[in-house]
C-alpha cells in the first residue's frame, strides 16, 4: 500500500473512532436524560414508580460492544443503557414501560405488565415457535428480587457449553453457532450478599462455563453502605480464590473504573473474547461507579450518604469524567459536546410525549366510547341524573386510567339494574367486550397458548399383551428415559446422584454410561441453581429435565420456580418460553422430611407451570412423554414409595402419553366419590375394598394432575351420580384438598347435586413423625378412608349403617 494510501487509511480509521466515542457520548446522554425524565414523570403521578440505570451508562455502552449476535444477557432493572446501544430498546419503549402501556408492539417486554428497568427481547413468533437466536441480541426477562437473575445465567452459559461438545447439537444452528455465545449477568455489588451469586459462581467455576458477570459497584445497598455487605468491602477480593491459576481452572477476575472508558472497553473486550473461544467464566468488577438519582423514586439518598459522598459522586460521574476525556484527546469541542447533549435531551423529552400519547391515546378512546354510552344509556333510564353525572365525572378525569372507565361503567350498570332498555344492552355488550380485552392485556398467557401447548397434546394409551413383563417401576421410568435420549440429542437430565449410580432411584441406572456425561450429568448440592440451570438451557432451545432430589429440597428452588420460570410466558406475554420439566419425588415416607406433600405451597407459588401427582412410574413416564412435546413448563412428582413396587412393562415406550387435566376413574361405585392422587390412590382404593364389604361401594378418582384440573368434567359426573364426595391427600389440611373442592364446586357447580355436605380428608397439621406409627398417626391411613366414608354414609341411612 502506498504511502498516501495508509495515510488516508489512517485518517478514516480515526474518523471513524472519533465517531464511535460521539455516538457512545450521545447514547450515554440519552439513557441519563431518561432517567431523570423518567423520575420526574414518576412524581407527576404519571407513572407509579421508578428506578434507573444513571450512573451504569459508561460500563453498560463497554459491554454492549463486547455483546454479539446470538449472545445472552440475564441482567437487571439499571441495564437500560445496555439495551439502548444495542438497539434492542428505543426511549420510547422505555417510557412505555414506565407507563405500562399493554401494547405488546409499544412494549415488547412485557406489554406492560412489568415495572420500569425490565428488559426482554422476543424469541417467540407470535404464535409461540422459536426465532432464529443466533441472528439477534437475546436478553432473558428480567425479574426483581436481587441476584435472581444468577442461576439463569448459569444456565445460558451452560447451554454453550452443551451445544459445542455434544456434536448431535450442531445441527441446531437457530440456537447456536458451535457454543460460540456468551452469556452475560450483570448485578449490583449488595446483591453480591446473596446466596444465589456465591452458588452460581461456585457452579460456573465447576462447570467451566462461558459466563461473564459484571458487578456494578457503586458502594451501597439502598442506604447500606458496603462495609455491610461485603468482606473486606470488595467483592472481588472476596472472590480472589476463584481466580483460575496455570494448572487449576477457574474465573478470570477483572477490576475496572466505572467511569474509564478504554478501561472499561479493554475489560469487557477481554473478557468477551476468553469466554467466547475458550469457555473461561469471567468477574469484572466495575468499581467506582455512582447513583446520581439514589437507588429509586420512593426515597432521597440525601438521607443516607454523606456530603462528601455526595459531592464526589459528582466529581467522578462517568458521563463527566467521559466528556473530559473527548475533551482531552480534541476527539470534540464543548460546543460540540454542548449540542449532542441539547440533541439527546430533545429526543427523549419527543419519544416520552410520543409515548405518552400513545398510552392515553388508547385510554382515552375508550373513555369517550363509555361516556357515549353512558348518556346513551341515560336517556332511557329513571336514573339519568345519576347516570349523567358519572358520564361528567369521568369525562373530566385527568390522566384517566383503565380503571376509571371500567369502574364508571360497572357503577352505571349497576343503577341500571332494573332497565331493560337498548342503551343498557349496549353498555353491557361494550363492558364485556372489554373484558375479554383486558383479560388479554392483564391476564393471558400464565400457560401456553400456542400449538405445543400440553393440552394440545394427543392422548395415546399404553399397550400391554399377554406376556407383558412385570417390572419395578423404576425399570418402566428407566426405559422411557433411555427411549428419549436415543431419540432426541435435545433432551439431557441432571441433578444430584442422576449421572454415575442414575438417581437415588435408580430411574437413570447406565445411561450416563451409554449416553455420556453431557447427556445424564451429576451436580454438587444446589438446588437454586439447578434449577436456574434448566430455565437457561431451556430459554436456548433445550429440553433439561432438572431433577430435585427430595420435594422438601424444592424449597431452595422455589424462588426460581416462582418468581422465574412460572411468570415467565405471562410476563412476557407469550415472548419467551422455558419448557423445563422438574423431576422430584414425594408424599408417603416416614419421617419429618423427605415425607411431606407440601401440595398448597406448590399450587400456591407455582401458577404457570403444570403440576403432575402420577401414582405410579407408568403414569409419570407417560406424563414426561406428554410434556417433552409440548412447550410448558411443569414439575412432576413421583411416589417415592412406588419405584420397588411391580408395574407392568408398556409395549409402546416413548408413545404412550397421559393427557393434562383429564382424571381418570380407577374404581366405580354409587355411594360415594373419593377424589385423590399420587400414594394415595393405592390407600384410598383399599379402602374401597373394604367398604365395599359393608355394603358402601365408592367411586375412585385420580386427578393425575393439579394444574389443569380436570378439565373434561370427570368429578362433576362422578357427583351427579354418587351425590356425596370427599376430596383425600396427604397436604396439611386447607392444602391440596381444599384446593381440590375449590375448584370442583365453582369450577363443576358440584353444589347442586349434592346430598351431603362436601369433605376433605388430609394429613395432619405438622409434618408426618418418624416411623411407621408415625406414618400411621400423622397421615391419612386406610382406616380413615374407611372411617370418613362409613361417617358419612351413616348420615344419609344410620339404620343400615349404624355408628361406629
């Protein structure tokens, strides 16, 4: 190249850099003019609450540079800065969300159900199949509770690992490009105190996973200074025995300036390029950062830090401390620097009005669509000044929200109640139309509504000859899982004790032999992040069945569950999905633990996810087979009393399915219904035996599944038959079973047939005691059934069955 040529080469490559530093300036100065817009619209009253990113832009504008296509991030709500350089977020969608507005083209993060500062990108198609992940920035929605965005992004990185040394995943090229993604966390320096850090941490160490967390570090918790939090007030000393040595693996820990920007570059370029080739996890430790706004809109943190705090912090802000740096290196004038600032401060002043209009635009529509009818309504009523006066008031509401319309409506319909007029029958019409629509907005898709949906599933039955072998039930679950693996390289399970010996159970015995540790893995003893491991690997395609050992263990998971993977679908409102399936094991054993059915706090905390209660292996391995072609997530609890006992082997492994929602009749009778599931179905069928000896003949049901609940009616006809039912399980009374009643009386309108008072049968308030009398005193035996049915039918004849 001649010597002209690299000159002007040279020039351009400069121009070129000045023009990225600009840009990066300008992105910087958007993100914190939206911040403190956002705040003030806040304490305007036009938005409930707020919390920003200022003070993060500088690290966030270095990360997202280092961030590639295909990659993921698990992050929380200060990433705002982040999701702008990307792309992946404009100011008016951030408004949007502070306005929550329910419009999934507005806001497609959440479609308003969600605070400010809760970023997702749509890897769904709007009729829930999979986008092509490795063209596009991934983000994985964020949730609130501090550090609980950690064991995901254990699991997005563990998907990399997967999809680059299981070579039957390289043809899964929508999801991964040879586990060349990175996964990106970010977390705040308090939220290091938490367990859930120090677990994925430790597992990302194990596990040698691409996984870059980046610490924001700006001194506090809230009001909690970080000598509070953290050893030694630095996390990254803490950590500094994780750092990888030449013969010992482990992270790379980097420590950086908040406010350095070829600092903060180097860094998160560095990191990004060992965890991309070489699957090292990486620290960065931003320090130094600051909070201009304090840490939300429901206080001042002028109430907590110090003057000299609060003047350094604006010495040191990053955005500051960037322009002297242009300054310094003539990349601009201040003139310069003064415009882009005017500029970005304009756009976001535009793109919040534009979304302001927009959010009320809707509303407002509806409104004058109300008040219409409303006046339409009182023209034709006896109550017209009433009504006419709830059309004025609502007319001149400021700022109106749904709420004011549809309450003001439902007033109105209430003092139309006597009416029968053409104005009411169009005020009701319109009032249930927005029913439906707000439904949508606010309360759709808690499950799946596409085409893979559970329910959508075709029930197969299983198929038994002559000579069908009589197995222990393990052995059933032990086929099923072999047929999967074989079947489909998609699908992998892991937890503790599932690899080397197969489970406790023994369900995994000599796969991980026959498929590879990849496919059948052990874990160490961390429950939260097994957990998060599935949802990650899920959220990237996968199909992870994440066994919980014991179902009191799920109580470390449960957050994640939760707060997590049940929301997910809804929270998002159908953008993402994470089909992971829970394997845990529970009801009959002896003693404090291991032994419980804690059924209500799992029907309780886990709404979005199906809850399957098989009583036996043959029933779970066709409820896996179900869900492994379906796309919601669930968890299945075996009998931990049921692996030894005999089954017969089905002929049609991997076929057979068991549908969601449909009970199924185990025994008929015509004096009373017993509903129940899992152990208890072999208890409560005992009973039946020997009630029926005494001339009482009950109906047996297994509901198989808490979520759904028998959708096909099967309890309502079993009642209009029997016109007696009780509902039987080992839960803590007011658990399970009164979920069970609750559901069967509003749900099937049971009331109308029966001739006895409905009931329920469960273990004992505490926690079953040791032993097999300890079993017998503390958990529904067969002798109760028989008992609680004999008691009942005694009150409907005692002639012929006299008291006990």
């Amino acid at each position: 190249m001649a010597i002209a040529e690299k000159s002007a080469k040279k020039v351009q490559d400069s121009q070129a850099d000045r023009e990225a530093v600009l840009n990066d300036f300008r992105i910087a100065l958007l993100s914190r003019h939206a911040s403190l817009m956002g705040r003030k619209e806040v304490f305007m009253g036009k938005a409930k609450f707020g919390i920003f990113g200022d003070g993060k832009e500088l690290a966030q504008i270095a990360m997202a540079r280092a961030f590639q296509k295909g990659d993921f991030r698990s992050g929380y709500y200060r990433d705002q800065t982040f999701m702008l350089a990307l792309g992946e977020l404009t100011v008016q969608q951030y408004f949007a969300q502070l306005y929550a507005h329910t419009n999934v083209e507005a806001e497609p993060a959440s479609a308003g159900r969600l605070m400010n500062g809760h970023f997702a990108t749509r890897s769904l198609n709007e009729d829930g199949s999979w986008k092509s992940l490795t063209d596009r920035y991934n983000s994985a929605a964020d949730i609130s509770p501090t550090a609980a965005q950690m064991p995901k992004l254990l699991g997005l990185a563990f998907a990399s690992k997967l999809y680059r040394e299981n070579k039957d995943l390289k043809q899964f090229k929508d999801f991964s490009i040879n586990g060349n993604e990175v996964a990106w966390g970010t977390i705040g320096n308090a939220s290091t105190s938490e367990g859930m850090f120090f677990e994925s941490i430790n597992a990302a160490g194990v596990l040698q996973v691409p996984m870059v967390t980046a610490i924001w570090d700006d001194g506090y918790g809230i009001s909690v200074p970080q000598e509070f939090h953290t050893t030694k007030g630095s996390i990254s000393e803490v950590l500094a025995g994780f750092q990888r040595t030449e013969d010992k693996p482990g992270f790379e820990i980097i420590k950086v300036k908040g406010w350095d920007y070829e600092g903060l570059f180097n860094a998160f370029a560095k990191a990004g390029e060992l965890a991309r080739t070489q699957h090292v996890p990486v620290i960065i430790h931003v320090q130094e950062m600051t909070q201009p706004q304090g840490h939300s809109t429901s206080g001042s943190h002028e109430r907590y830090k110090s003057k000299e705090r609060l003047d350094w912090e604006k010495e040191w802000d990053c955005i500051k401390k960037f322009r002297e740096y242009i300054l310094s290196r003539d990349l601009a004038s201040a003139d310069d620097l003064d415009r882009i600032e005017a500029e970005a401060k304009a756009q976001v002043k535009k793109e919040k009005e534009a979304a302001w209009s927009d959010f009320m635009g809707e509303i407002k529509e509806e409104l004058s669509e109300a008040v219409a009818l409303i006046r339409e309504a009182a023209q034709q009523s006896n109550r017209k000044v009433v009504l006419e006066q709830l059309a004025q008031d609502l007319s001149k509401t400021i700022n109106p929200i749904r709420k004011d319309v549809v309450s003001t409506v439902r007033k109105a319909l209430f003092n139309l109640r006597f009416d029968q007029s053409e104005g009411k029958a169009n005020l009701h019409s319109w009032y249930k139309k927005q029913q439906e629509k707000n439904f949508d907005r606010y309360s759709s898709h808690l499950y799946s509504e596409s085409e893979w949906s559970a329910l959508q599933v075709k029930e197969v039955a299983p198929n038994y000859s002559e000579n069908t072998a009589l197995v222990d039930g393990r052995e059933v679950l032990q086929a099923f899982f072999d047929y999967k693996l074989g079947q489909d390289p998609r699908f992998f399970a892991f937890g503790e004790d599932v690899g080397k010996i197969g489970d406790v159970n023994q369900a995994f015995a000599g796969l991980q032999a026959k498929y590879g540790e990849l496919r059948v893995s052990d874990t160490s003893i961390r429950e939260c992040t097994i957990i998060g491991q599935g949802i990650g690997t899920a959220l990237r395609g996968l199909r992870p069945i994440a066994e919980i050992q014991y179902l009191d263990y799920l109580l470390y998971g449960l957050q994640m569950l939760s707060d997590d993977l049940a929301s997910l679908q809804y929270r998002t409102k159908g953008g993402q999905k994470a089909p992971l399936i829970v394997r845990t094991r529970g009801h009959r054993l002896e003693g404090v633990w291991h032994a419980g059915s804690p059924m209500g706090m799992i029907l309780s905390t886990l709404r979005g996810m199906l809850v399957c209660v098989p009583r036996d292996m043959t029933q779970a391995a066709g409820m896996y087979n179900t869900l492994l072609q379906s796309d919601d997530p669930a968890i299945v609890i075996e009998c931990l009393n049921g692996y030894r006992l005999k089954e017969r082997l089905p002929e049609n492994m991997g076929e057979y399915t068991v549908p969601m929602g449909k009970p199924e009749v185990l025994r008929e009778g015509k004096d009373v219904t017993v509903v129940t599931y899992g152990s208890m179905c072999r208890i409560v069928t005992e009973a039946a035996e020997e009630l029926s000896s005494m001339g009482i003949e009950v109906e047996v049901i297994d509901v198989q599944t808490l979520i759904p609940f028998d959708r096909f009616g099967v309890i309502g006809e079993s009642v209009k038959k029997t016109n007696r039912v009780i509902f039987a399980d080992e839960d803590v009374p007011g658990g399970a079973s009164a979920y069970m009643l609750q559901q069967s009386i509003e749900g099937q309108q049971l009331f109308k047939h029966l001739d006895s008072e409905p009931q329920t049968l469960a273990a004992k308030a505490h926690r079953p005691a040791y032993s097999s009398d300890g079993d017998y005193f503390s958990k529904p035996s067969a002798d109760d059934v028989v008992e609680k049915v004999y008691n009942m039918m005694h009150e409907v004849d005692p002639k012929k069955f006299p008291k006990l």
